[in-house]
C-alpha cells in the first residue's frame, strides 16, 4: 500500500498530518489489513440493507457495478480491488477512517517524527458545523495537528455555568482546529484570514476577556450558522460583531434555549497562516 503523509509544521507548534493507507506509530509504520478493511465495509453495508436504507440493487446502480459482482462481495465470495472499495466508499459517503478499528485510530493519530509525550492531537474538521458537536467520529475529522503540550499548559479555560445539560461543555473534547472560509475570513480580516487555520478552546466559553483590554474573538452558533466574532453582551442581547466593517453587527437574543454557555463554542487562541 501507497504511504503518503504531509507534514506542514509552523513556529514549532504545529504539525500536521494526511496520511492514507499506512500510518506511523512510534516512529514505526504500522501497516493496515486490507482483508480486515474489507470485511468492516461488508460489515457497514449489511448493517445498512438490514436497516432498509440501501439494497444490493442499489449499491450496484450507485457504483455502476453489476448486481452479482456486488451480491459475491456482500457474501464474502470475492474481495475488492482498491478501485472498487474507493468507489464503494465514495456511494456510501464513507472514509477509510470509517472502517478502522481503535487500534487503527490510535496509530492513525501518532506523530511520525517527534515523541506523543511531547505533542498533543488535535482534529482537523471538515466541516465548521463540527465545532457544536459534542462527540466527535472519524468522518467528522479531515487532518490530524499536533500542538507542543508545553504551549498547551499556558491556556487558560474559563466555563460558563451550565443548568443541568445533558452533555456538560467540560466532558467536550477541548481543542478542535478548522479552516477559515472566504466568508468567514473577510468577515474578520485582517484578524483572520480565509485558508487560514484556527484553534478552538471549546473550554472557554465565558465573556471575560482572556487579555486585558482585548476583546476575544469566539466561534458562536447563530441559528444554523456557525460564525468567527467579536462577542458582547448587552442586557438580553449578544452583539456580534465582525472586524470588517463592511459587514453587519448582528444580535442574538438570549434565552433559557439559547444560553451564553451554549452559542459560545469557544475562543479563537490560536491562528495559523500559510505564507
């Protein structure tokens, strides 16, 4: 199998990782079971046909497979050539990372050149929605960063009361990275910048200003949207708003629903440009 990994580092703090089909571990490739790939995807499908949410039929016209290539599969007869479980994957809105085992995960996530003592993993998201969820899995990550422990220990977290939430914010994995899109960074330009990479401390979701004099910059979730701003409050109101002042100042009522602990995601603490 095919090794290719990306590593971008920046100031000595981040590196990150794509890597697909084989993954470093302990300074060791650790290489997956094609086999064992296979038989978790034959695993997915049936689980789906048995739900009712697919078919064999279906899979073959979604594929442009013929029916008994796809029935021989199903039942184990025949494997996949690498074509075949990309095209497969790519009709059920799968990864490879939807079918690795713990293990897998764990080697997946390990840095290829430096110590695990000395770094710490941090999704990247696919997708600016992730940032609200809770619990994350593999198809919401696209890249895996690693941040030095050492620059990790200087931030602080500041938590927001919560009354009786089913998912307390504290039990949220801390730190998640995403890419600023075209929107999003001109909204907040020069501050951010779009293509531009950012950390989230989802862990800090109160208004108190991290420094003195200086107005935080969170991820807020506004309805469905989820946007980078300046955020006040301003009696029942959260006023949002942007560094470009092309854009609008946008509020948000609060409510018993809509609490400061629960549309504050988290405060921007770091941001990574390419040059």
């Amino acid at each position: 199998m095919v090794n290719e990994s990306i590593c971008i580092q920046s100031n000595g703090l981040l590196k990150l990782i794509a890597t697909s089909y084989s993954f470093p571990f302990k300074h060791q490739e650790t290489k997956m079971d094609f086999a064992a790939l296979q038989a978790n995807l034959r695993r997915l499908l049936l689980q789906r046909i048995q739900r009712g949410s697919l078919s064999g039929a279906q899979l073959a016209r979604l594929t442009g497979y013929r029916q008994p290539h796809i029935s021989n599969f199903l039942n184990g007869k025949r494997g996949l050539s690498l074509t075949s479980l990309d095209r497969i994957l790519q009709s059920q809105s799968l990864s490879v990372a939807d079918l690795l085992d713990p293990w897998e995960l764990r080697a997946l996530f390990a840095p290829p050149d430096a110590s695990a003592d000395d770094f710490q993993q941090i999704p990247l998201l696919h997708s600016l929605a992730s940032l609200s969820l809770p619990q994350l899995t593999p198809r919401h990550i696209r890249e895996v960063a690693w941040l030095a422990r050492t620059y990790i220990a200087t931030l602080r977290s500041a938590l927001e009361p919560e009354a009786n939430p089913r998912f307390p914010r504290q039990s949220w994995l801390r730190f998640l990275m995403t890419e600023i899109d075209a929107r999003q960074g001109i909204a907040m330009y020069p501050r951010l910048l779009p293509g531009s990479r950012v950390l989230v401390d989802r862990h800090y979701n109160s208004l108190t200003p991290y420094r003195k004099g200086e107005d935080n910059i969170y991820a807020v979730q506004l309805g469905r949207q989820r946007l980078f701003r300046y955020v006040r409050q301003l009696g029942n109101e959260l006023i949002l708003r942007p560094e470009n002042r092309a854009y609008p100042v946008q509020t948000l009522h609060l409510t018993k629903d809509a609490t400061i602990a629960k549309v504050l995601l988290g405060r921007v603490c770091l941001v990574e440009t390419e040059v």
